[in-house]
C-alpha cells in the first residue's frame, strides 16, 4: 500500500528517502535513515527497497573489501620474500577495480532512487525486493 501524500513516515518525499539511504557508503546518517526506514515506514516500497538494496550493497561491500584487503596485506609480505611487488600490485589493482565498478553502481542507484525507479544492482537487487 503507497501512501497517498507520497511522503515517507519521516516526512520526507519517497524519492528524497530513497536517495538518502545510499548515504549509508560515506555518511553514517545514510545507514541509521536506512534502519529507521525498516523499521518505521511498512508502507512505501520505493524507500524500503532502496534501504534494503543500500544496506547489502554496504554489506557486500564490506566483505569483499576485507578479502581484498587481507590478500594485498598477504601479498606484501610474498613480494617482500620474492623480492617484487607482484602481488601487492596485482591486489591494489584489483581493489582499486573493484572499489570503481561499486562506485559507478553506488552513483547510478542514487541517481534513479532519486528519479523514483527501483534500479536493481545485479543479484543484491533481486535480493532488496524479495525482502521489501
């Protein structure tokens, strides 16, 4: 059920709510606004998609930049035993295309949350509108 005035339970129109909540990724009050949203506002699905997508995007996010960060600590010390920064190099280069692509999908959600479309991130999409 949409709610008529088109304004999320805190008041704000849904596009501005979903556009807030992919704050979560450089300002922490994106990810208390995502968690208020679940909480609170059972009846907009425009603003609880995009704060379910936001926070496993963030989830996402955080795994695999541990992984990658772990692998290129490793790798510091293999090159430090060859004598070459080959797998260092090869973890930096890796995580800094990783950390691009998310922030190209990170843009371009905001961007169509703002246009109040529910833009789907491959697989973490199909994930945010099965629970929403």
């Amino acid at each position: 059920m949409q709610n008529n005035a088109g304004k999320t339970a805190l008041g704000l129109d849904l596009n501005v709510g979903a556009l807030v909540c992919y704050l979560n990724i450089c300002l922490p009050i994106g990810l208390v606004y995502s968690i208020i949203v679940l909480v609170q506002d059972k009846d907009n699905k425009l603003p609880r998609f995009h704060a379910f997508q936001s926070l496993f995007f963030l989830a996402f996010l955080t795994v695999v930049g541990i992984a990658l960060y772990i692998g290129f600590f490793v790798g510091i010390f293999v090159d430090a035993m060859i004598g070459l920064p080959v797998v260092s190099g090869l973890f930096g280069l890796a995580m800094l295309a990783f950390f691009l692509g998310m922030l190209i999908f990170l843009i371009i959600s905001a961007v169509k949350a703002y246009g109040g479309q529910m833009y789907k991130i491959p697989v973490i999409g199909n994930f945010a509108e099965k629970f929403s």
